[in-house]
C-alpha cells in the first residue's frame, strides 16, 4: 500500500510539471503583449492554430476574397504579428463563423488576418485595448 501511494504521488508531481512546462510552451502561450515592430512600441499577438504544413496568409482586407498582402511572407504557429485594430468581415476558414480580424503590421506594411488564427483571447480581452478600424 506505502508503494502504491508513492507512486500516485510520484504521478501527481509529474503531471503538475508536465502542466507547467505546457503552460509556458513559449510565445504561442502568452496572449496581447507588449512589442517592438521595427523599433516602434506595439501591441502584438501570436499565430496559432494552423495546421503542421500550412500557413497563416496576410490579406489585404477582412476577407478571404482578398489577395495576400505583397509585404508579408507566410507565418506559423508562434510567430509575432503587431496589431493595429479589428474589424469584421469573412468567417474563419475553419468553420466556426468567427468574424472578426485584425489589422495586423510587420514594420513593412499591413494588412489583415482573422483572429481565430491569433492568441489575442477574443474579443472580450481585446476590444478594451485594440481599436475598431
């Protein structure tokens, strides 16, 4: 019995670091931080959410009729995009009917991605600190 529960204890403590380590599984992780976009003070975010092999593609409006915005290349899961404010247009291309976007700035230019792919925590934490477009 004292070896079974030593065990469980073991299992207990191993869970609850695993859980941590998780927790702090880098940028993707965080939520809204503070940044810096070419040097300039920003509010910034991380992609998530895409599937291995694919790509988040910055557009040139809320839309996915829109074409890619010609100074953004392809981000993935963890990479940092500084938002400039929301808005609403297509849904997400998952399925969810999430609607709202986000313009987003690289130092380069700006463009637009739908937040269901960023960790900014949905519009209830964002709309007190992001503005409407």
């Amino acid at each position: 019995m004292k070896h079974l529960r030593a065990l469980t204890a073991t299992g207990v403590a191993l869970t609850a670091a695993a859980a941590a380590v998780l927790a702090g599984a880098g940028p993707a992780g965080a939520a809204i931080h503070s940044c810096s976009i070419s040097g300039d003070p920003a509010v910034c975010a991380n992609v998530t959410g895409i599937d291995a092999g694919s790509y988040l593609a910055v557009r040139t409006g809320p839309s996915y009729g829109a074409g890619k915005s010609p100074v953004f290349g392809q981000y993935h899961n963890g990479d940092q995009l500084g938002l400039l404010c929301w808005t609403t247009g297509d849904p997400d291309a998952d399925g969810h009917g999430y609607r709202y976007w986000m313009r987003v700035d690289n130092g380069i230019g700006d463009g637009y991605v739908n937040d269901w792919y960023l960790n900014t925590g949905g519009p209830n934490t964002w709309k007190s600190k992001i503005q409407h477009c």
